[in-house]
C-alpha cells in the first residue's frame, strides 16, 4: 500500500472513530434527559442518529452500520442486553431506511423526510425487538404514539442535522484531506 493510500485510509478511521465517539457522547447526553411530559415511557430525541444520518448520507452505509454496532453494544454495556437488542434492531432498520431513501434521485423528502422515516424505522425495529424479547404482540397497540413520537423527534433532529452539516463537513474534510 503506498503512502497516500495509508494515509487516506488513516484518515477514514480516525473519522469514523471521531464520529463513533460523537454518537456515543449524544447517546450519554440523552440518557441524562430527564423524560418529556407526555412523551411514550423510555423515549429519547434520538439524538445519536444525527450522526448515523451524517455517516450513511456522506460517508457510507457499511460505515453506518459500524456507527450502528458501537451505539448497540454501548447500549448493551450501560443498560443491559434488552437494550443491546433493541438498539440493535432499531438502529439497523433505521439505517438501512435511511440509506435507501437517500438512494432516491433528487432526494425528494429532503433531510427532514429522511430524519422522520428513520425515526419511525427506528421505533418499529425496538418494537419488534421488545415483541420479541416479551414474546407478545400487545406491543402492537403503542404504535400510534411510536409513530406520533417519530415524527417530533424526527423533525427535530433533522432540523439540528441541517445547521449541523457545515461543521461536519469541515471535521469530515480535515480528516479525509490532511495528511
């Protein structure tokens, strides 16, 4: 491998480790949230996922999803192995909705469309995995409010992505140029 391949490659991973330590800092910082009045029981901003956005939008999906496991297995390491399923299954799905619609020519639902959509996947894969893990579909009727819940935070963290994106450009750009 010649030098300036090892130093772009280098720069790639000092990338994806500064913006695995990113989400897992907005995991932590959320985690701290006192809970909403009114929102659904265990509900979170979803702060984190403006990274995983972030990554699949201008980095890679396979970079994503690694962004992806290192939320999980902190979850996992923090709050428990329901936690790791569920951060699992929600940030997988939410993923891969995200890096399809971003597949779409044009983009037509914008960053905000996108954040909701993942939203929503994301609330639809920790249901599926509390399903699971409870082993009852009663679950099913808690997803108005996912859904209701998906588009709020999805808003919201679309909205930060957006103003975000400046800054995460440059510290994209200083890792992937500098050598």
């Amino acid at each position: 491998m010649r030098k300036s391949e090892r130093a772009k490659l280098t720069g790639r991973i000092a990338l994806l480790g500064v913006l695995g330590a990113q989400a897992l800092a907005l995991s932590f910082i959320e985690s701290l949230l006192p809970p909403l009045p009114g929102m659904p029981p265990g509900a979170k901003p979803g702060f984190s996922n403006i990274v995983t956005m972030y990554t699949v939008s201008y980095i890679g999906t396979k970079q994503a999803l690694l962004i992806t496991l290192i939320k999980a297995i902190f979850a996992g390491l923090t709050r428990g192995p329901s936690a790791f399923m569920m951060s699992l299954a929600g940030g997988l799905l939410s993923t891969f909705v995200m890096a399809s619609m971003l597949r779409i020519s044009g983009r037509p639902n914008g960053i905000a469309g996108i954040s909701v959509a993942s939203a929503a996947a994301h609330n639809m894969g920790q249901l599926l995995a509390a399903m699971f893990l409870l082993r009852s579909t009663a679950l099913v009727g808690y997803l108005p409010v996912l859904i209701f819940f998906s588009v709020a935070t999805g808003l919201v963290t679309g909205t930060i992505l957006k103003y975000l994106l400046p800054a995460l450009d440059r510290q994209s750009e200083f890792f992937l140029l500098h050598k």
